[in-house]
C-alpha cells in the first residue's frame, strides 16, 4: 500500500526530481496539494518545475486571432453560446475572402498565427477546409501560421468524409496544415463528456485521434477548460490523461488551460474566480512535468492572466477575436502595450514568439 501523501513529501519529490532520476507526483499528491497547499506552496512548486525549461524572469507571447469560420455545429454542447442549427437564419459560413480580410488585419496588427474553430457543420464538405488550407498556404506562405482545426472538428471531418485518422491526416497535411490544436477536450473524463456534450467523441477516440495526427508529423497541443460542474478529481484525471499521452508520443508543444465562460449559455452558472484558476494552472505546471510550455488565458482572464507567470506559466497570448468567447462573455483588449506592461511589472521580460516555420519535410 503506497504511504499517504504529505505535502513535505511532495515538495521533496518535485524538487528531487531529474531526467536521469525521474520523481512524479501522484493523482493523490495532486488532490493533497489542491486541498492543502497555500499559493505560496503552488507558486513555489509551480516555479520549479517552470525554470527545468525557462529562464525564471523570461516569457513568450503572441498576438493572434481565433477565425471562427462558421457558427453552425450539431455538437450541441450545453456550454456553448455561440453555435447555430442548421436552418437557423443567422448561421454563417465564411468565404475565402472573408478569412483573408480578418487574416491580413491580423498582419497589420503585427501577429502570424491563426487558429481556426467552427464546430460540427453537416453542410461543410472536407474539400472546403482543404482548398481554405491550401488557399492559406498559397498566399501566406510562411509569413502566417494557422492552427487549422481542433482535435473535435477533425474527428467530425474524418468520420463524415470516411476516413481513418491516419488518413484524414494526410489529407490535411497535403493541403498545407501543420498543426492541429487540441481543442475540444474541455475536461477529458468520459462522465464530463456523457453530461454536456452530446454528440462529441469519447475521450479514448479524441486521444487515437490525437495520436494518428502526431504519426502523421504534425504538431498539437493541449488544452482544458475549468470552471464547469467538474470535480477535482475529473480536472485531475484530464491532467493524469495528458501526461500519459506526452510520455507515449512526445506530440504536445504546449498546454493552454482557460476558464469556462457561462454567459448566455444553456448550462449558466457562475465563472470561477482567477484565483482558482492561478492555483489549477500551478497544479497542472507541476503535474505535467514532460510538456515544456504551459500557457496562460489572457482570452478568459483578461490582465490578471499574467499572474499565471508566477503559477508556473511562461507563455500567452494577445488574441484580437474569438467570438466563441465572446458570445460566452469573454472581452478582448488592442491595448497591448499595457497588457505587457503587467508582465514587466512582474518581474519578466516578454519576448515574441513566432509561430511561422519552414515547411515540414514529407515522410
């Protein structure tokens, strides 16, 4: 029978820790060091674990914009604010053009990574995301850099085009996309996914899915949303999911946890404080021990995101749009001059952080 957890245990195992000599905390460290642990433990814990793989007083940031190139999905998730049935008479489709416009203002702005979102549209054949892709590529080259699509919607895609993962994949890979984001994973607990999510995956296909976009050579990362009805011991499993994937694949760049915004959703409820989301992003630093970059939400948490520095985050970003969010209750601010200014207040000197990457090499 394993010794209970204490929290001085804890603080020798992470802190003992090494490459050669591995020391990890356990899902109940986790739930002690949640119930117990004071944000100075986390802090502490969270900044150790941070400077294995960043200078203490650097970060990275970026400015992006979320194209949310149609608002019409069958998903009908219960915590959504922003989709739209088909048939519904304010649903949209973006055209070529349209993406185009918002991905040129992006530019002007000074950012180079777009992320593509819109859910499950039935209307959407797979040739419309690839010729977008394609379209993308043709015209940006590597000026921009775009996560094309989420974990969620590349399984719609491939199940309703007929194909495997592997070869769904490809197909992207051959129009141009390098990376697909894990987005969609909100808490991946089979129970979280039974009570608000109808007609996504299960949490065993979301990682095949995952897998199979790894093997194909291109990149992801991962993600969570807290603040639902989720117990500790389903943000927990999430976390314990996505180490265990990180240590089969080696595929996640980063990890970006935000907050679940109730705004004008079915579910409702009230936001979560930040925080507890400071003293979840400092548990899921010091859990996550193999993923190298944790991100902070600037999107959900506005200027006191940057506090997450010091909860074991080193990067976030300045995002111009996401109307998933917005819709949901989230605001977004232009003055990025001041939201760095928080950042250097802190203590850190942000640096930008270009996504845009020469083109893979085919395999």
């Amino acid at each position: 029978m394993p010794p209970t957890p204490t929290l001085a245990g804890i603080r020798a195992k992470v802190v003992s820790h090494t490459p050669a000599a591995p020391a990890r905390i356990t899902p109940d460290d986790a739930l002690l060091l949640w119930r117990e642990a004071s944000d100075a433990d986390l802090r502490a814990l969270a900044s150790h674990v941070r400077a294995r793989y960043h200078p203490p007083d650097a970060c990275t940031y970026l400015i992006m914009r979320i194209v949310n190139y149609t608002n019409i999905c069958v998903a009908q998730c219960d915590y959504c604010a922003f989709y739209r049935l088909p048939g519904q008479p304010d649903g949209y489709v973006l055209t070529q053009p349209q993406v185009f416009a918002k991905l040129d203002e992006l530019l002007t702005l000074g950012g180079d990574l777009a992320a593509f979102n819109g859910g499950f549209n039935p209307h959407l054949p797979l040739d419309y995301y690839c010729d977008l892709f394609r379209a993308i590529r043709t015209r940006y080259g590597d000026t921009l850099e775009f996560y094309a699509l989420t974990i969620a919607e590349f399984m719609y895609l491939a199940d309703h085009a007929n194909l495997t993962f592997s070869a769904a994949a490809q197909r992207f890979r051959d129009a141009g996309v390098r990376w697909i984001t894990g987005g969609g994973s909100e808490i991946l607990t089979e129970d979280f996914r039974r009570r608000h999510s109808k007609f996504k995956y299960t949490v065993a296909q979301y990682f095949e899915a995952q897998a199979a976009i790894v093997a194909a050579g291109l990149r992801t990362t991962a993600t969570m949303v807290v603040g639902f009805d989720e117990t500790i011991e389903e943000r927990i499993e999430h976390l314990e999911r996505t180490r265990a994937f990180q240590d089969q694949t080696q595929g996640l760049a980063s990890f970006l946890c935000w907050t679940f915004k109730p705004y004008f959703t079915q579910i409702g409820g009230i936001e979560i404080s930040t925080d507890e989301y400071l003293r979840h992003l400092a548990l899921s630093r010091i859990y996550l021990d193999n993923i190298p970059r944790i991100r902070t939400s600037v999107l959900t948490q506005n200027e006191r995101a940057l506090e997450g520095l010091l909860y074991g985050a080193d990067d976030f970003d300045l995002p111009i749009e996401d109307e998933v969010t917005q819709t949901a209750g989230a605001t977004i601010s232009l003055n990025f001059d001041r939201i760095l200014s928080v950042a250097r207040d802190l203590g850190f000197t942000p640096t930008y952080r270009h996504v845009a990457q020469p083109a893979l090499a085919h395999t």
